[in-house]
C-alpha cells in the first residue's frame, strides 16, 4: 500500500511542478498579463495546495519504505529529497507568493521577470532531481534496468 501511495504522491507532485513550470514559460511568452496573473494565481491556489501535500506524502512514504534498505540508490534519494524540500520551501514557495501578488496588481517590470528566473531555474532543478529519484526507484524496484550495473 506505501509503495502505491508514494508513487501516486510522487508522480503527483511531479505532474504538479511540470504544470507550473510549462504553463509559467508559455504564458510568459504568449499570453496577456490577466492570463500570466490568472496562472500565477492558480499555481498558488490551488497548485500548491495539491503540491506541498504530495511532496509531503512522498518524503513520508520514501522515508518510510527506505527504513530498513540500505545502499546507494538509496542514499541519493534521500539526499535529493533534501535538496528538492529545502529548495520548495526556500526558493519556490516564497516565489510563487510574491509573483503572485505583483501579478494581481499588474506590476510586470524587471524585479517580476529576475523572480520569475530565479523560480524557473529552481523549478527545472527540482524537476531534474525528482527524474532522477523516479529513474532510481524504478531500478529499485526492479522495473528499469541500471546501465552502470547492466554492464
């Protein structure tokens, strides 16, 4: 049951960032600055009252299934979650909020645009750090082969 709970939390959450960072880019690029304030205000309502839950629900899980497993993969995971947690909490969060707010009041200048790379750039991180947690319990659990291993 863990293990369907996590993987339902974590491609949730993966889903999640994907979505706000797709849509941020192309509203960004092609849509009015209501659409871009519309979208920054659905990624905080209700995005990251889907995402904090299931990022919560995924460490949770992951620590709880990693309980009595040791090794590498293992190891890394965790180390990423970390990363992936602290950077949310830090970095994401904080600008989601506040680019959300000058969105609503139509303030569109350069602080908004260097907030918005700051949070694209952590956005893609965490994304790339949570591929690399699906490719490794995948090869945990057996249902992807590792290349290093396989050789």
């Amino acid at each position: 049951m863990k293990n369907k709970v996590h993987l339902v939390a974590g491609a949730t959450a993966t889903l999640c960032i994907a979505i706000f960072f797709i849509s941020t880019i192309i509203v960004d690029f092609f849509g009015s600055p209501e659409i871009i304030a519309t979208v920054k205000s659905l990624i905080v309502m209700p995005g990251l009252f889907i995402l904090i839950p299931s990022i919560a629900t995924t460490g949770g899980t992951g620590f709880a299934l990693s309980k009595f497993r040791t090794g590498h993969l293992i190891d890394k995971k965790k180390k990423r979650m970390q990363f992936v947690g602290a950077n949310g909490i830090l970095i994401l969060i904080p600008c989601a909020l506040i680019l959300n707010q000058w969105a609503s009041i139509g303030s569109f200048d350069t602080k908004f645009y260097l907030v918005q790379i700051v949070e694209l750039v952590a956005g893609a991180v965490n994304l790339t750090l949570m591929g690399f947690n699906i490719q490794d319990g995948l090869i945990m659990t057996g249902k992807l082969t590792n290349r290093v291993t396989a050789k």
